[in-house]
C-alpha cells in the first residue's frame, strides 16, 4: 500500500527536531531498552485484568497497576479523585474552544506525590489510563528532578515520557491538545503546540517500530484515528530514509 508514494514525514520540521532529541535524551534518562525491549502496553486484559471502575477500589487498583508499569512504587504518591460536574466549554477570542477542565493533575511537595484524577466518566478507560500514565510521567520527571517543571516543552516531554514508557497507545488514542493553548517553538514564529498531537504521537511510535526492526508490529491494530495514518506515514518515511538522529 504504501510502495508507490514518496516518503512523506508527517510533522513540521520544529516538531520532528524535538521529537528525536527528546527520544535520545530520555534513553539517556531511563535507558534505551525502557524503550525498545518492553512491551507495548494494550487495552486488553492480559495487561489490565479484572478492570473494575465502578468502586474506588476498582479505581485505586488501576492506578496502581499503571504505577507498576511506569517504574513507580505505589507508596510514593497518593491518589485523589474529583469529579467535573456540567463543565463550561469557552471559547478564546480567536473562536477556539478552551478545555473545559484539566483531566489530572501533579502535585509535589513535601513527602508523598499527590495526583489528581478526574472521574466523571468511568466509562472511558482508555483515556482515564492515559491521564494517569501522563500524571506518573511528571513524577518520574519533576519528581525525580531530572527536569525543573517550567520548561517551555514541558507538557510534550510528559507526554513522550509516558509513550517512552510504554503507554504511546493510551495518549495517541485520546490526544489532549488544544489549539488554544498552543504557542511558538523557541526562537521561530512557528506553532508549538502544548501537548503531543496525533502527527507527532505517529512519529515517536513509528521510531519504537523502527528501532525495534518491526515492520508490521502488532500493537498498531489497537492505534486508531489519526494518530494510526500518522503512524503509517512516519513509519514507512524511517524505513525507506532512516533519516533520524536518532539511530537503530
């Protein structure tokens, strides 16, 4: 399908440039087998067995669970739950919508983590296993002090970190950019957008095939959207060019 086209990379060149420094500074971080040799985390019971979030309990043992598979003892942070009720959607002054709430929340300071989650709809476990896995991320960042928290590429390095970690499927499945928030890479009057978008999802998890030497990984049948065309074309655009400073 994918043989009579020119390699085509689907991010701006900003994005692309961050993407791969990152990835080779968080293997730098965590170690590059974090990322090529462990499991891609699925929505599928052999990961998240007996998934009940009808209780608090059922909630609690969920995020634990995601705490096992981003490296994080459970007794290092404590859980909070809130709900949204009937949230407000906003529009800014250019006419594009405001998120209506934040999904989770980080918090550190004296002893224990504290993080945030919201709620209000149980029924979305994709996203709720994202959000907890992009939460965890931040501790393994700010809570480990391996970055200060107020760099300008903050949120995206919490995102990829969370991807680099194995939950690339959960974010890149329910991406929470919005165009409201986006802003400019450093230095360039181009968009730099607050949080990882499908495009740049597709790339980070077409380097895990590639580094990986998968032509045909299974885990992209459970990418969906965007995210998943992304992934073809950045895949396919790495095979045929391997053009990345970040090598196999």
């Amino acid at each position: 399908m994918f043989g009579w086209f020119k390699p085509w990379c689907p991010v701006d060149p900003h994005a692309k440039a961050w993407v791969e420094q990152r990835l080779i500074w968080l293997t730098r971080q965590f170690g590059k087998d974090v990322f090529t040799r462990r499991a891609v985390i699925l929505p599928t019971d052999d990961f998240f067995p007996e998934m009940n979030l009808q209780s608090p309990d059922g909630v609690k043992r969920l995020f634990h669970q995601v705490c096992s598979y981003m490296d994080v003892d459970s007794e290092r942070v404590i859980l909070k739950t809130f709900k949204i009720e009937n949230p407000l959607w906003l529009v800014n002054q250019q006419g594009k919508y405001l998120p209506p709430g934040a999904a989770g929340l980080y918090e550190q300071k004296t002893g224990k983590a504290k993080i945030h989650i919201e709620i209000s709809d149980l029924t979305q476990a994709v996203d709720l296993i994202g959000t907890m896995a992009h939460e965890l991320s931040h501790l393994r960042l700010m809570g480990e002090y391996r970055v200060q928290g107020d760099e300008y590429d903050n949120e995206l390095l919490t995102d990829l970190n969370a991807l680099f970690h194995g939950f690339g499927l959960f974010l890149a499945n329910s991406p929470r950019n919005w165009e409201s928030r986006n802003s400019r890479w450093p230095g360039t009057s181009h968009i730099r957008p607050e949080y990882m978008t499908p495009p740049m999802y597709g790339y980070a998890l077409a380097h895990l095939a590639w580094l990986r030497h998968e032509t045909k990984p299974e885990w992209v049948s459970y990418l969906r959207g965007d995210s998943k065309t992304n992934f073809r074309y950045a895949h396919h655009y790495l095979l045929k060019t391997g053009d990345s400073s970040m090598k196999p």
